[in-house]
C-alpha cells in the first residue's frame, strides 16, 4: 500500500495512491493509526474511511508523507563515507565507524514535499542532494531488539538531506555537526510504501532497492547505488536508535546517503567540481525501485543576516582552579 498526505484545495487529506490515481480518505482518518495497523487492519481502515471517488494525481498536490517528531539521519553507506572524506583529505573512515550505525538529528521544521521548491541556503554557493532512504516508525518502541524493531517499521519513503557544502565545512572544525549547512531543507516522499508491500525487494536481512538521482532530467555519470549496499539493516538502525529513547509513530530514520548519491563525492574523488553545484533552476529527481520519485526544483534564497564575531576577552568570575 502506498500511503500519502495529499492536499485538495486548503484541506489536507491521507490518500492511498494506485497507480496514477489516489483515494481520498475521511478528513477524520488518522495517519498514525493507519501506520501502526498490520496490513489486514489497514485494509479495513482504508475501505472504511474511503471518501468519495479516486482522483487522479494530478489534481491534488502530494505533501510530505509524514510530518516527523524526529527524524534521524544516519551514515551507512561506507563507499559514501569514503568519497566525501576525499574532499577532506582523509585516507579511511575512522575506525569508530565501523562500531554501531551512528546518526545525528537534522531540522523537523524544515521538511519539505514533493515539488516544494528548495531556496538556496544564506550565504552558500556549494548547494548539493543526498539521495536517501528511510523507514518510518509504526508502533512506539523503546530498546528494542533487530528482531522486534521489524514489526515497528510501517514503511519506506524516498529522502533528500539538503546540503550546503561550503556552510558545512564552516562550522566543522568546531565538532558540532553540520550547523547550517544542513538546517534549510529536509525532503520526503513521495509517499510511503508499506513494509509489506516491499517484501519481494529483499534479500537476506535487508532491502535492495536500486536508487539513482538526476538533475535537469538527466542522471548522474557514474550510476547509482541499492540499498543492499548498507552496512546496517533498517531494523538494526531502529533497534540502536531505540535504547533508551522511545520511538513513536512518525519518527524517521533515514539510511544516510547511498554511494554516488550526491555532488560531493564526485568532487572528492575527481578533484573538480564537476558537476557543479546546484543552481537556481536546476531541478533534483531522486529514484528509488519499489517506491517511485520525488523532484525539487532550486530557487533563489535570502541573502545572510549579519551576526557579529565572538565577544572575547570578558571579566571571567573566580575558580577554584584558576591561578591567578
């Protein structure tokens, strides 16, 4: 099943997309209790609520699939890992890496839909994509096991972690993360995809969806990536995301970007910045086997606000380590 937040008119609806069309569901119809319903359940619900006839898509405007309380990003593909570290002069990831699947938090208040334009962030003239996956929690959870975890996830959807390169090379000497390089833009969708649904895709423990980008309609030379291709599982990622911390229905959790899958690896490795980094105009497509595409199209952003430097030197009050 695919599951999407569709706009109609100034009302926003859940809809269940096939094929081209999409089935408007009862204004009343909750999106977490669709998510956390085993697929029998979902049936039932959807037949349920059901309002009115199907529309074709292209009289409603797709939204993003879910509006996350949290949404983690992780870093699991290691060919990503080892591209981008190029541009930094690293020979290796660090061996920390290989430990456990780690993720940082990125901005909730800045998700973005399908076709919703991108502004270019304050200040940056190094815009790139990260071509992504992503499951969505279900059910809540907390510390929970691979094994368990999989009954949490309700589906996949496609993500774009925005990224402003030159913003992030600013601020990460400091060790704080990507700060504004990655606070502007956040997109998911089109829709999601059930767990179920995608069942056939995989292969061991894991999915394997072939996933590629193209920009202006035109994909990237060096070809695309599956999801095979991680190095943790979904279910691995939820079960380490769930100690101690709960997860709820709506949270993301997104598998960081696959190999190739943005600007700043060819750059790293070619040592060029070919393809150049995304202008005004430019448009974005992300592809994902099983699930389908989302598109952004690039536009010009605000100029950056002045903030003044640190104010150093002030009075400091007395420590008992202090020596003078």
């Amino acid at each position: 099943m695919k599951i999407a937040r569709i706009g109609i008119g100034d009302a926003t609806r859940v809809g269940i997309v096939d094929g081209d069309r999409v089935q408007p569901l009862a204004a009343e119809t909750d999106l977490s209790e669709l998510l956390a319903a085993i697929p029998a359940q979902r049936a039932e619900l959807v037949e349920r609520t059901k309002d009115g006839e199907p529309r074709p898509l292209s009289e409603v405007r797709l939204l993003a699939p879910v509006q996350p309380r949290t949404l983690r990003d992780f870093l699991t593909f290691e060919e990503h890992l080892e591209g981008s570290l190029k541009v930094m002069g690293a020979a290796a990831p660090h061996p920390a890496w290989y430990d456990q699947p780690l993720f940082y938090f990125t901005n909730t208040n800045a998700v973005l839909g399908p076709d919703d334009p991108v502004a270019v962030p304050p200040g940056s003239r190094k815009l790139d994509f990260e071509l992504e996956l992503a499951a969505v929690i279900g059910k809540p959870g907390k510390d929970l096991s691979p094994e368990q975890a999989a009954e949490h996830i309700a589906g996949y959807t496609l993500f774009n972690d925005w990224s402003a390169r030159d913003l992030q090379a600013i601020a990460a000497p400091v060790g704080m993360g990507a700060v504004k390089g990655k606070d502007f833009a956040n997109t998911l969708g089109p829709w999601i995809v059930t767990a179920d649904e995608l069942a056939p895709y995989r292969r061991d423990d894991r999915l394997a969806l072939d996933m590629h980008a193209e920009i202006n309609g035109v994909a990237l030379p060096a070809g695309g990536d599956t999801s095979a291709n991680m190095a943790w599982s979904f279910e691995e990622m939820v079960a380490f995301a769930s100690r101690g911390a709960e997860l709820l229905p709506g949270d993301v959790l997104a598998s960081g970007t696959c190999g190739a899958g943005c600007l700043l690896e060819y750059w790293g490795r070619t040592g060029t910045e070919e393809p150049p980094p995304l202008r005004p105009g430019d448009v974005v497509t992300l592809v994902v086997e099983g699930i389908g595409s989302v598109s952004n199209r690039i536009v010009a952003g605000a100029g950056p606000v002045a903030v003044p430097k640190a104010r150093v030197g002030q009075r400091r009050r007395p420590r008992p380590w202090s020596t003078t």
